[in-house]
C-alpha cells in the first residue's frame, strides 16, 4: 500500500478514532478501547495529541509495542482505558499468550462487545462509577478553541 496516496490523512484519522473512543470511555459506555493500530515510525506523531485527548477526557493510555508480533509485521496501539483494573485485566490476558490481532473474542468483554443485546441487557440500570470532568476535544479539534458550545441569543 502506498502511504502517500492514500485519500485519508492517517493521523488525522488514528487521532480522530481515538476521541471518539476517549468520549466512550469517559462516559463509561465501553470498559476499555484500543486506539486504530499503527507502526512504530507514526508513535511520535500521534502521542502529544493523543496524550492531550485522554487528559481532556480522564481517561488513560498506555502504550502496546507488541513484542510477540514479527517484527517486519510489528503494529502498535494504545490501550485506552479509565480505570486502572482494566488495564491489569489486560494485562493479564497479554501474560498468558493471547493478543487482540490474533485472539479478539478473549478481549470482548473489556472492550465492551456484545454488551447491548446481551441477555438480561434490558434490565440493567444505567449508572456513572464515577463521573470526571472532561473538555471539548470535538469541539476544539473540529471548531477551535472556545467557539463551542455558540452562545445563544438571548430570546
């Protein structure tokens, strides 16, 4: 695949997904996220504003190099998650062996899938554990600093 002629900006894109992710998980509707996967080379492009989102959104990373991949094959990601028994219990699949690329179903329950139409899902309360203060990472990527929400005429 050729990178440069690719219609979509790559970062912009891995960046875009990240901030979406990031509102899910400050808002608790998904346990735990992995970023877009990308090469080691795109690491210090994406990190200063990934970094930025998770703060803007209380959430966290924690950067996956994937060493049990071949290295000619090697993607990276960041695990995005709010609290931090979810990264252990990732963690603790990693030690035994599995990896997302190769083993997803082991990690559907920390990323959240299936949760919706699961059986007994009707019945659940929706509920915060803990509700943090966030900024507007939308808004500022997409509008800039301060121009959302537009403030309304007085009627």
């Amino acid at each position: 695949m050729n990178l440069k002629t690719q219609p979509v900006d790559r970062i912009s894109f891995i960046l875009g997904m990240i901030t979406a992710f990031a509102e899910c998980l400050a808002n608790e509707s998904k346990r735990m996220a992995l970023s877009p996967p990308f090469y080691s080379s795109d690491y210090s492009s994406v990190l200063p504003e990934a970094e930025r989102i998770a703060r803007e959104q209380g959430i966290h990373l924690w950067y996956e190099e994937n060493p049990d991949l071949p290295p000619a094959n090697r993607l990276h990601w960041f695990v995005m998650y709010k609290f931090p028994e979810v990264l252990e219990e990732y963690k603790k699949l990693r030690n035994k062996g599995f990896n997302p690329i190769r083993h997803f179903s082991e990690f559907g329950a920390l990323l959240s899938y299936g949760t919706a139409w699961g059986k007994g899902a009707d019945g659940v309360l929706p509920m915060m554990r803990e509700v943090r203060p966030t900024e507007d990472t939308v808004g500022r990527i997409l509008l800039g600093e301060g121009v959302w929400p537009p403030i309304r005429d007085k009627e």
